[in-house]
C-alpha cells in the first residue's frame, strides 16, 4: 500500500530543512513506497541535495517566523505588523488551505513548523503531527506579548499546533509548556563526511593549514571579509555570494561537495546560534565560534548544548566584524573535544511517523 506525505518546512533558515531532511531519509528507508510531496520556499538545489529520495516540489510558505534585518536581528514592529495580517480573517485563510490539503489527498501532514498548516490539516480532516525544535507561538509571544491584538493570536497559534495528533519536540529544544501533545525525541542531525584532501587538492593547501568555514544560516549576513587582516595557516570557505577576491578564501559552492561534508572537513566553523549548524557541528566534532543573537528564545537551550557537545566559544560582533579572530580561534583549538553526541531522533521521528500512517 501506497501512503502519500505532505511536508510543510518553513524557509526561516535552513535548520528547518535539514532537521526535516534527516527525518525523511529515514523514512523512506522504512517505507520504500512512500509518496512525498514537499512544499517550501527553500531553494530546490537544497532540498535536493538534503533529500535522498524522490519527492514533488511545490514551491510555497506557510509561515515566515519573525522578519530579520539578517541573520542575527529580529525586526519586531515589522514583525508584529505582517502577524496582524496574517491572522486578519484567521478562519478564512484556515479554510482555504484546507481546501489546497484535500486537493492533494495526503495520508499525513508533517509540518517544521507552519502552525497555519496543522490547523487546515485539522480542518480538513487529515492526521498531522508537527515537529521541531522551536515554535512560532512561544517566539511571537517573547517579542509581541505587548501588541493590542497579541493575546488573541496567540491563542490562535496555540490552538493550531495543539490540533495535531502530536508535535515532536526535537532535542535541544524550547520548553513548549502549553504544548499538551508534546512528545521529546533525540537530536536530529546529518553529520558530513570529512572531503579534506579533495578540498586541499582543489585549494592548493597543506595538511598543517587550518580550514575555516564562516556559514551565518539561510538568510544574509554579509561579513567585511575583503578587509580582515590574514591569518597564517588559516583557509576561509565561505558563501559564493558574498564575492569575496582574496587569495586566502574559497566559495564552498565552487568545490562542488555537499555543504555537510565540507563542514566536517573543516578545523572550525564560524555561524549564529542556528540548530542545523550547530548539531551537524558538534556531530561532526567541528569546533564552533558563534555570534550571539541576543534576545532570541531558542539560543539558550541551543548554546546549552552546544557547551556539552563540542569544543565552543562566543565572539563578540565587533571583533567578528572586524576579523580578529587569531587569538580567539586559537583558542578555541586548545579546548578538548569531548565524546560526539549521538544523534538518533531522526531515525525516532520516522518510526513515529511510520506508525502514525496506520
């Protein structure tokens, strides 16, 4: 028997993807069959390099989380007016896409973590279940509890992710106290395969030469690399689209490898508090410099286990801006690695999912 999947991933940063990703590959191993179709805005090149099997791609979005500034700064009066919007005639906009879920007939919804999804899903008679690590409900309360109408959507957003049959809270993870069908899995991760002597063929390197990949997540945060001083020994790897012309960089698109496996081939990485990043990281035993972002409510529980995971330490955005980062990364190379973490919540999550299709 043939099951079809529907799969809703928010396109706030790539963690969303990846975590679901995993989960997926899994499943397809334990049920060969499945039919998937995947809706989301991330780019069609990253689902399908994260995703091992066959999959249909509707290009949509179901939630946009918080508007960013970048990668780091929440716009929040932007952010609570688009939220307005949104909710402005709630039960309406729940019945249209209600009608879109049973158009395409799926035997389950899975959703990272558009709750405007589980509540059509909900309306139109569809088993969901919901899954990550964080959720917009608690987010958009941490940063709009003070707008006029931020009570009322609030509990429009609890009741959305409430309506699924479960929400699979992936570990490390929000606390998610009014969450009544929460159930706690293990982390979630798709740790790459180290390609160092690829990538030092492809960028003439040595073996003694330190490779630092600088990955700031799925949304823009463009560093002032072209006026960092040079570190000796140190190989940065970083966005092709920040057009960076030194001849101590390379653009990890150019190498041709999968972003995962250049990861794991590095001696560092620099990024934000993200949970893809930091799980591939820490399971790939990559040390990590991270930009703080602040007030963000996920970051705590994140940085938490990042501290008890892998070798770590926070830089200032000054000092990152500026590129002075000798000490700091030296730093960072002198802490002891501790033992990788196992990270079985994917292969958890799909056995889950698994029996929740009978």
């Amino acid at each position: 028997m043939q099951f079809h999947l529907l799969v809703d991933i928010s396109s706030h940063g790539y963690g969303h993807v990846s975590q679901t990703a995993a989960v997926l590959n899994e499943l397809a191993r334990l049920m060969p069959a499945l039919r998937l179709t995947v809706r989301t805005t991330a780019p069609l090149s990253l689902l399908q390099q994260r995703i091992h099997c066959e999959f249909e791609h509707i290009p949509a979005a179901f939630d946009f989380g918080m508007k960013m500034a970048n990668a780091v700064d929440v716009q929040v009066g932007e952010s609570a007016a688009a939220y307005r919007e949104f909710h402005t005639g709630w039960s309406q906009r729940v019945s249209t896409e209600a009608q879109t879920i049973r158009r395409l007939k799926p035997d389950l919804l899975l959703a990272n973590v558009p709750y405007l999804s589980l509540a059509a899903a909900n309306e139109a008679g569809v088993k969901a279940v919901g899954m990550c690590s964080l959720n917009w409900a608690d987010i958009y309360q941490h940063y709009c509890a003070n707008e006029a109408s931020a009570l009322l959507i609030h509990e429009q957003m609890l009741a959305a992710y409430n309506s699924a049959e479960y929400f699979l809270k992936v570990q490390p993870a929000m606390e998610m106290a009014r969450f009544a069908n929460a159930r706690n899995i293990q982390p979630i991760a798709q740790p790459g395969t180290s390609k160092r002597i690829n990538i030092e063929s492809q960028c003439s390197l040595r073996d003694s030469d330190k490779l630092v990949l600088v990955a700031m997540g799925g949304m823009e945060f463009r560093l002032p690399m072209q006026t960092w001083p040079h570190l000796p020994g140190v190989h940065w790897v970083v966005p092709q689209s920040w057009g960076i012309q030194r001849d101590d960089t390379t653009a990890f698109e150019s190498l041709n490898i999968a972003f995962s496996d250049v990861m794991a081939s590095c001696n560092a990485v620099i990024t934000k508090p993200g949970y893809g990043t930091f799980t591939e990281a820490a399971c790939a035993a990559v040390p990590v410099l991270y930009l703080t972002r602040g007030d963000w409510p996920e970051e705590p529980c994140l940085v938490q286990w990042l501290k008890q995971n892998v070798a770590c330490l926070e830089i200032e955005r000054e000092m990152l801006m500026a590129g002075e980062l000798g000490n700091v990364l030296q730093r960072l190379w002198e802490i002891p690695l501790p033992r990788r973490p196992v990270a079985s919540g994917a292969v958890e999550a799909a056995k889950f999912l698994q029996a929740t299709f009978f």
